[in-house]
C-alpha cells in the first residue's frame, strides 16, 4: 500500500506571471507550459479511468490507493486550469485561440478512450503515463538538488512552486497505476508496448501546443526533445523493463521537503 495524502491545496497565482514565458530557457519552459495545458484533461481521463474500474480491484488496500490517487489527481488539474488561464491571457487571444485547437483535440481523445477503448487500453495508457511522469519528476529533483533546472537562476515563484509540487505527489503515487496494471492485467509485452504508444499521443499533443508557444517568442517553431530526457534518459528507459517496480526506487529528500509544506 502507498502512503499517499490528498493535500487540498489551492496556489494563491497573481493576475499576472513574470516567471514563465519569457524566460532564459525558452524550450525548457514552452515544454512545460504545453505540458501544463494538457493537464485539465488527461488527469480527468485518469479520474474516469479509475472511477471506472475500482469494483474490479479485489485489493481493498490498492482500492484505497486509487482513491487518494484521484484526490491527488484532481487538485493538480484544477491548480493548472488556473495557471493556464493566467499564462494564455498573457499570451494573448491569437495565441490562445491557437492552442485550444489543440486542447479540444485531445479532450476529444480522451473521452473517445473512456467511451471506447478496452479496460486494458485505458490502464496501459494510465500506467504509461505515470512511469514516464515518475521518471520525469525524479530527474527534475536530482537537477534541482545539483542546483540545475527550474529554481536554478534563483526564481522560485508560483510556476515553480506550483510544479514542485506536483512533482513531488507524482512521486508519493507512482506506484498506483503500476499496481493497477498488475493486479488487472499484468502482462509486460501490452504494458511496454501500449506505454510507449500512450506517450507518443500524450507527447504529440504536448508537442504540437509547444510550437505554438514558441513561435509566439519568436523563436523557431520546431520539434525539441522533452528537455527532462538530457540527464533522465537511463531512468525514463528503465521504466519499460520487464523487472521494472517503481515501488524501489529511491526518491530524493527533496520530495519530503517540498511536500512537508502543505497540510492535507
């Protein structure tokens, strides 16, 4: 069982943000402002996911998991809807309008994939998801603590502070989905293959807003790898290993230390 705690928390964001775009790092921060954009809807996907499945889970203990797992899940959409506002009121209605294109296409998948899709589809695209996060988010707290990253250049402001967070529960539940999977499923071959699928659709959408991001700094409206990748590569590939448990890996004490200031 994960000790997992649903922290309400609700980011006090200013009506305007000096600490996203423009920046020193335009591709490290379009990459996580497209990636932000993504969230009001594939964290209610994973909500519906799991909703949907909680009376197949014979494990009372990983039932109970799921459902701090989905409290989790949506503080951290509803905190991002509103930064989101924030960031493409700042942008400008050209630009928003440009990326809500993109919004509603993947919204549209996503309710396409509850509707439609297997159980298993949707557990595997979960649980690919997930992994790929947990990688993401642990790499992002060894660059800090090597004083790389976000907070590097002395700013720790709402986005910051705001993905920190969520970072930091991103790693108290990674084993959640994993889990589910296993108990439901649990077949490695689907489980490598369909994670790799998920986040290839996962990151095309993430891909195609942070073009348009980009392009609204004037900088090249081209294809960047995931910024996270250059130091976390061995660690996202791993993920797809047969012996791959991501209730052994070790976490960063920054984890504790971001999450020990919010109350539950």
């Amino acid at each position: 069982m994960a000790d997992l705690t649903v922290r309400k928390v609700k980011f006090e964001f200013p009506d305007e943000l000096d600490d996203v775009l423009p920046g020193v790092d335009p591709v490290g921060e379009s990459y996580l402002v497209a990636f932000s954009l993504t969230m009001p809807y594939l964290e209610p996907y994973l909500i519906r996911t799991y909703r949907s499945i909680l009376d197949d889970i014979t494990d009372e203990a990983l039932a109970a998991d799921v459902r701090d797992f989905i409290g989790q899940e949506a503080q951290h959409f509803q905190n991002h809807r509103r930064i989101n506002t924030i960031i493409k009121g700042q942008l400008g209605d050209d630009v928003a309008d440009e990326l809500q294109v993109f919004e509603d296409r993947l919204d549209a998948d996503y309710r396409r994939f509850n509707a439609e899709r297997s159980r298993r589809f949707n557990l595997v695209y979960a649980e690919g998801f997930e992994a790929m996060t947990c990688a993401m988010a642990m790499t992002m707290f060894d660059d800090a603590a090597a004083g790389e990253g976000m907070g590097a250049d002395g700013r720790f402001g709402p986005w910051q502070q705001l993905w920190a967070w969520h970072a930091a529960e991103e790693i108290e539940h990674r084993t959640v989905a994993f889990n589910v999977y296993e108990h439901l499923e649990g077949n490695w071959a689907y489980r490598a293959t369909g994670a790799l699928r998920a986040q290839g659709h996962f990151h095309r959408a993430v891909d195609n807003m942070q073009r348009v991001l980009l392009a609204s700094q004037g900088e090249p409206r081209k294809h960047h790898v995931p910024p996270w990748l250059r130091n976390g590569r061995s660690r996202y590939l791993r993920t797809f290993r047969p012996g791959y448990d991501p209730g052994a890996l070790e976490q960063n004490p920054l984890v504790d230390t971001i999450l020990a200031g919010y109350a539950a």
